[in-house]
C-alpha cells in the first residue's frame, strides 16, 4: 500500500525521503586557462605549415603547452572545467613544439651549411652555356 509509512510512494513526481533538491549542478564551465591553451595550440600548428611562421610557433606552441599541463592539473583538483579543451591545448602544443623547433633546425642549416652546396648544384651558373640567360638576348639564326 502507498500510503503506509515506510512504504515506497507511488510513481511519479513524489517526494524522496532526502527532501527537495536540485540535482547535481554539473560539470564547471570551462574557463579562460583551457580555452588559451585550445587556442594557442590551433595558432601554432597552423604557423608551423609557414615556413617563417615556425620561429613564432616556437614560442606560441611552448606556451600552448604550459597552458595545457595548468589547466589540467586545476581541472583534477575541481577548480576549472574545460578538460577536454585543456588536453587538446596539451597534445597540440607538444606536436606544434615539436614540429617548430625541427621546421627552424632545418631553416637555419639550409642557410648556413647546406648554402655552399645549393650554390654549387646550381645548373645555370656554368660556363658551358647549357642553360637560358634570361638577361642576354636572343639571336634566332637559320640555315638556307
């Protein structure tokens, strides 16, 4: 029986033996900490498909990173919400590191060591004439 005391109430919206509530709030929201990390994450690994844009990658992408490890560990702890947008901030901040500092080695020892080598491989330099002077003229001759 329904009414009894003790007795579990009908179906429904009854009230519970605890007392009205509201219910579980929720997740927090995420805060600025993860959404920086998110962002600058995206911004460095679109600056490192530029050649030049890697010299700011590497510091944007490091920054994406520290970020990311943050806003995690604040996340463990109940402070923040956002997880998800910080570990996304985290692995792209560790690929756009990465990726940077190897696009930025490889600028620099283009320049410097391997420059003496493109200079030499250059076909048009030689004194054989195997290739077009765009600068000289052109003399068009026929035979009869």
């Amino acid at each position: 029986m329904p009414g009894a005391p003790g007795a579990p109430g009908a179906y429904g919206y009854g009230g519970g033996p605890y007392g009205g509530g509201y219910g579980w709030p929720g997740p927090p929201l995420p805060t600025g900490m993860s959404v920086a990390s998110m962002v600058l994450g995206i911004i460095s690994l679109v600056l490192v498909l530029t050649c030049w844009g890697s010299f700011l990658g590497i510091i944007t992408a490091p920054v994406a990173l520290g970020l990311g490890v943050s806003a995690r560990r604040k996340v463990d702890r109940g402070e923040l919400g956002g997880r998800g947008q910080a570990t996304s901030g985290l692995v792209m901040g560790v690929i756009g590191t990465v990726a940077s500092a190897l696009v930025v080695v490889l600028i620099v020892l283009m320049f410097t060591v391997w420059a003496d080598e493109i200079e030499e491989s250059d076909p048009g330099t030689g004194p054989g004439g195997s290739s077009i002077d765009a600068r000289g003229s052109v003399t068009l001759v026929m035979d009869r």
